[in-house]
C-alpha cells in the first residue's frame, strides 16, 4: 500500500512539473512572437536568418504541440506581412517542416546580403501534392503554398510553406 501512494504521489509531482514546463515553454514562444521585428532599413540584411521555436524538443512529443507550433509560425507570418507591408525591399520567407524532428522546424528570412546569394533558389521543391496530415485544417489554401522537398532520405519528407504574395517565391530566381 505504501509504494502504491508513493508512485501516485510521485506521478502527480511529475505531471505539474511537466504542465510548468510546457506554461513556461510557450510563455517562451509567445515572447518570441510579441517580440519578433524586422527591419528592412537600408543598412540592414538577412542572410538566411531563422528563428526555431522548439530548441526543447515539445514538437516531437506530439502531433498536438508540432501544430500548435505551425500556428505561431504561421502568426509570424502575419507579423512580417504587416511589417513589410511599406517597404519597397525584395525579400523571402518561407516555413521549413522538416521531416524527422519538429525541433528542426523553422520560418526564414532573406534578403538582398554580402554572405549568400539572393534570391535564393530551391528547386527541388514539388508544389502540387496532397497536404500532409499534420497541415490539415491549418493552413486556408488560397492564402498558402506548401511544397514537399525531394530528400533523398529514408521514407520522411520535408516541406515548405509560402504565404502567397508575401515576398519573392523561393524556386524563382
């Protein structure tokens, strides 16, 4: 009976420090999005700049927290659509998913740099596929490009996502 309440006891010690971790965690990624700002001053350059919102690995525990992920990638978006918005600059952005690990996953920015070539091209992109599951119902279609990337790897694809008319396309140069 003793060993009974301590597992018990034990367990729900161990559910409230994980509930913890997960407030604190997307407190984290709420900052990360309140905050997020580029500039697009003349002075300034992005030369493949990207920003992971899971270095702690949440995204892999769950298809639940990999899309609750997307969603602020997604609201990122809607972040540099607005600060864009008056800027005559060309720039990129797009969402990488890869496909192995969520902590992978990341939304870039790129722009006219001295490190890398701009625009950048990804040709190995196919554009018309079915959506994956863990894109369903999160993304409206006409406002979205997804394209899965050709690995070469064992039997995972990753993909790309474009917000359409926000930026140069990724496979036009």
């Amino acid at each position: 009976m003793c060993n009974k309440r301590l597992i018990l006891d034990w367990g729900k010690n161990y559910m409230k420090k994980i509930t913890r971790y997960l407030k604190k965690h997307y407190r984290d990624v709420e900052s990360d999005l309140r905050y997020f700002n580029i500039d697009l001053s003349k002075k300034s350059w992005y030369g493949m700049w990207h920003i992971h919102l899971d270095w702690d690995g949440i995204t892999s525990t769950s298809d639940k927290h990999r899309k609750i992920h997307i969603l602020y990638y997604l609201k990122i978006f809607e972040k540099i659509d607005k600060q864009t918005k008056e800027s005559k600059r060309d720039f990129q952005t797009w969402i990488y998913l890869d496909g192995y690990d969520g902590v992978d996953d990341a939304i870039y920015f790129h722009t006219e740099n001295p490190e890398c070539d701009f625009p950048y091209r990804l040709d190995n992109i196919e554009w018309n596929i079915e959506i994956p599951p863990i894109l369903k119902g999160l993304l409206d279609l006409s406002k979205f490009n997804i394209g899965m990337l050709n690995d070469k790897k064992e039997n995972a694809h990753s993909y790309i996502i474009q917000r359409k008319g926000l930026g140069l396309d990724i496979n036009k140069g």
